[in-house]
C-alpha cells in the first residue's frame, strides 16, 4: 500500500489502464464494476432479492443489516444525488450524514476513481426499484452512536483515490486497483486492529472472518501463495479450485461465485501479477494447543461412511476435481479451523462447470464425531496432527455464520 501511496505525482488518473472488458463479457462497465466490487455479496439477504438488503453482519459491537440499495425511493437509495452516492463510497458518510460503520468496506472503495464510482451508480440506479424495508440494526452502546465513526475515519479511512505507480507496468497497476480497490481483498484477508480498522503493516497476513480462516495470501513462499505459479493462483481466483491447492469454501466460494468469476482473463492475470509483489508476510496462524491423542478410529470409521463417496479414500476427489483435498490448506492447518467450518455448513459454488457442493454435519453429528473426523482428515491428508477439540467444534457452532 505505501508504494501506492508514495507512487509518482504527476501521474494521471486518465493513465489507469482500463481493459476491454464490456467487450468480452457482455456487461457494461457498471455493471462489471458491480461484479468485480461484489457489492451484491453484502445488500442481499440469503434467500432476499439481490441488492434488496437485509443481510445480517456479526460485529464484535452487535448486528447491522446492511441497507436496500436498489433505486426503491422510500426504503432503497432512490433519492441518491450523484455526490451522495460518491460520499458513501468514498468516505462511508452517506445520505443525510449517517456515518457508515466499516463493514461496509468504504475504506477500499475510496480508492475507486469518481468515474469508476458513477458508472456503479448508473447500473444500480437502473435496476428495478424493491419495496424493502431491513431490519434495524442491534448495536451496544456506545457503538450505535454512528458520530464514533468521524474519529475512526480519520484514522482508518485515508479518503484517497487510487495513485498507479509509475514505476510499475500497467498490467501491475491494473491489477491492485482491481485487488484494493474494487476487490476488497483486505477486508478479509489483512488482520485488524482494536478499532476494527486494518492493520496494513500485516497487509494479507490472512485473519479470521465469520469463524473461517482468510489464509495469508502475500507473496510468503511457505506462509502465503509465493509458491503457487501463476497458472495456479489465477485458476483459483477465476474457478475456485486448483490443482494442488484444493478449493475455495465459505466466504471465498462466495466471493468467487458472486464476483471474480465474471472477472475477464486479463484483469485476473493482473490480480496475479500484483499478489505476487504483496511483500510476504509470515503466517497468522497461532499454534494449535495440543490435545489429547485423536481418535482416528472413529474418524476413519465416519469419514468412510460419511466422506469417502465424494472424496474418495486417498483424498482426490470422485466426480469433481473441487473435492481433492490433497494440497489444501484447510487440511494442513492443524487448527482445522475452515475444515470446521465446511464440516458444520457445507459448502457450494457455482462455477462454469456447473454448481459444485458438500453438505453440512451440523446435525446428526456430535461434537466429539465431527473433531475425530476433522483430526483423521488432518492426518491422512495433510500429513500432520490436528488439535482439533470437542470444544472447538462446539464454539464454531455458534460462531460460523453462512
Ligand atoms: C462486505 C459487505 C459490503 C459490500 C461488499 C458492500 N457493502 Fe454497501 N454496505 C454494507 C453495510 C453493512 C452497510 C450499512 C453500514 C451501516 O449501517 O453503517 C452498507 C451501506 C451502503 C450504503 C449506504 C446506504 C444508506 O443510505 O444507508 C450504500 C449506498 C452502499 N452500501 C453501496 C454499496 C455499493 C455500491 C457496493 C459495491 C460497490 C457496496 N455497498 C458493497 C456492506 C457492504
Ligand atoms: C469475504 C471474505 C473474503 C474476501 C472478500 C476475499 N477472500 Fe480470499 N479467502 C477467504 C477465505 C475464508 C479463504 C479460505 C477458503 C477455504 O478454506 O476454502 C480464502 C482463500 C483465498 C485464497 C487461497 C489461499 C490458500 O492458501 O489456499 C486466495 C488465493 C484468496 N483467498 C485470494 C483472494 C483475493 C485475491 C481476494 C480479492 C479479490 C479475496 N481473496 C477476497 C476470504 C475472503
Ligand atoms: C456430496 C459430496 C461430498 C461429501 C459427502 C463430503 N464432501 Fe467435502 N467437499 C465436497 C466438494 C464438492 C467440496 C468443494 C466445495 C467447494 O469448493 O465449495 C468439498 C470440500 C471439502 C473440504 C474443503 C477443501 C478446501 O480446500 O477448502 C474439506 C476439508 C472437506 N470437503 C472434507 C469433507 C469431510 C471430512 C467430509 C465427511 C464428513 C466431506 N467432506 C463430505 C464434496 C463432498
């Protein structure tokens, strides 16, 4: 980021590389600017129509529900002036002075150009209007005074657009204005600080989201993804799965599904180029205490009765290549933190190939099950000894959200 920061003055914004996208995809700019800012991730509720809000966020100061943003006049942002719009986006105050909290990821957003931001504008604003009213929000106080928020900008949000670095390709710059600005790529992936701000001296050092891992994605060859070739890295952002390196679940399924899949070839292949110069970071992961002998007889039994029909005995996956699990993080990770998570949700992606998709053990499984099951996974296909524990399953049930 302080290269960004620092890069060149005198640069023009006018000199941001923009690729041909609309061409290629059949998408106006709007709407691919949507897509690659997943703003549709976030202002739907699960099940709700898109952009029409309501979805429930888990902070640690209580729940907001994120707001309509279709042009719906009474309870969306029909009455958005082209400055309202822009001031959200850019430094989180949007109509009326309501001072958005950060998990609204406008500490991003601000780096998109006015230009970027306007034609957002245009393609929400042409969307038809959805009567919908969100629930209210259940903050403690004192965090539901939004005034807070006016001290936490001046520090956390820097109110800058983004500045291409001279002294770096195009294809570079392009890809960290798609990464920084409209991919948020941060917001899960970049440890926080006290106040919830990120802690860019461990820029995409990888941090817990919503119960599940965001791995360290710096340029760290053991840590992070400085090992992975490009090929690699590029099919796991466009397909989430590569060979290897097992497949996205969770939040990352879903920021695949919902965005980066309608990414154009060459805006992923800039993502890479910038991901790899991501100065490396080592890993996040804390230790995980060591528990009691696992037991990987009753893991064994239920994974064969439970597991071995998709993923198959030796771990490379029947019917869809998404089910290998050899390679993957999530079962190297002796924490079996993700692993948790996909054995109590499950897990499903669409993808070009069609939906790939694992259902969930929460029910029908007990705690004490689903940690040997975890543990045997751990040690017949990541090599290692998992610590997971009957209480940890139990705290990730009531921790991971989906
Ligand atoms: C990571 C989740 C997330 C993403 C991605 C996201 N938003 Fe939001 N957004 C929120 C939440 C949550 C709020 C409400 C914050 C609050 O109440 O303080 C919000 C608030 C807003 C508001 C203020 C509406 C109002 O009047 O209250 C606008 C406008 C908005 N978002 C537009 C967008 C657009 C456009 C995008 C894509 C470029 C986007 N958002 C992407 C979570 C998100
Ligand atoms: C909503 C949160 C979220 C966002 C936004 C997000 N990620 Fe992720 N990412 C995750 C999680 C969680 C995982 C672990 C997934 C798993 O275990 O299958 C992950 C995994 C990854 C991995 C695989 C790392 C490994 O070692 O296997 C890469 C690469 C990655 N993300 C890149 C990105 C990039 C680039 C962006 C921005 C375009 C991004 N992510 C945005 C949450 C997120
Ligand atoms: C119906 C088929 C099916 C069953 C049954 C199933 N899985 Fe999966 N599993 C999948 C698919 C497909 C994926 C990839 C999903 C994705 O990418 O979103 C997956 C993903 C995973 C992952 C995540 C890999 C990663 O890199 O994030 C793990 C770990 C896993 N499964 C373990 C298990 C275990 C343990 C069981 C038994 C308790 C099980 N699975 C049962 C199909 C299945």
């Amino acid at each position: 980021m302080r290269a960004l920061i620092a890069a060149m003055a005198g640069v023009a914004l006018a000199t941001l590389p923009q690729l041909g996208f609309a061409a290629e995809t059949g998408m106006g700019k709007g709407e691919y600017l949507a897509r690659a800012a997943d703003c549709v991730a976030c202002h739907t509720a699960p099940g709700g129509q898109p952009f029409a809000g309501g979805r429930a966020f888990q902070t640690p100061f209580g729940v907001i529900y994120s707001p309509n943003i279709t042009p719906d006049a009474k309870t969306g942002i029909g009455g958005y002036s082209d400055e309202e719009f822009i001031s959200a986006l850019q430094k989180g105050v949007a109509r009326g002075g309501k001072h958005l909290y950060p998990a609204m990821p406008y500490s991003s957003y601000t780096l998109m150009t006015r230009e970027d931001v306007l034609a957002v504008k245009a393609y929400i604003m042409g969307l038809a209007p959805v009567s919908n009213q969100v629930a209210e929000d259940k903050l403690k106080f004192p965090y539901n005074q939004r005034a807070l928020m006016i001290g936490w900008n001046m520090i956390n949000n820097s109110d800058h657009r983004f500045e291409p670095d001279a002294k770096q390709s195009a294809e570079w710059n392009r890809g960290a204005y798609v990464t920084e600005a409209l991919g948020h790529c941060q917001q899960c992936h970049t440890p926080r600080n006290f106040m919830q701000g990120l802690k860019s001296s461990s820029a995409y050092a990888g941090a817990p989201i919503q119960g599940w891992n965001a791995y360290n994605i710096t340029s760290d060859k053991t840590a992070g993804i400085g090992g992975w070739s490009d090929a690699d890295l590029a099919s796991y952002l466009s397909t989430g799965h590569a060979d290897g390196h097992g497949s996205a679940s969770g939040p990352m399924a879903e920021a695949i599904e919902n965005s980066l899949r309608y990414l154009t070839p060459d805006d992923i292949k800039a993502m890479v180029t910038y991901l790899k110069t991501v100065p490396p970071q080592p890993g996040n992961a804390a230790p995980a205490p060591v528990s009691a002998k696992p037991d990987i007889a009753l893991g064994g039994k239920i994974f064969e009765e439970a597991c071995q029909s998709c993923h198959r005995a030796n771990g490379t996956g029947s019917a869809t290549p998404y089910a290998a699990l050899l390679g993957s993080p999530s079962v190297t990770d002796p924490s079996g933190t993700n692993l948790v998570a996909v054995l109590l949700y499950g897990s499903h992606i669409d993808t070009a190939t069609g939906a790939k998709a694992m259902p969930g053990f929460a029910h029908g499984y007990t705690d004490v099950e689903l940690a040997a099951v975890a543990n045997y996974t751990i040690a017949q296909f990541g090599k290692g000894t998992g610590a997971v524990t009957r209480e940890a399953v139990a705290k990730a049930r009531s921790t991971v959200t989906d």
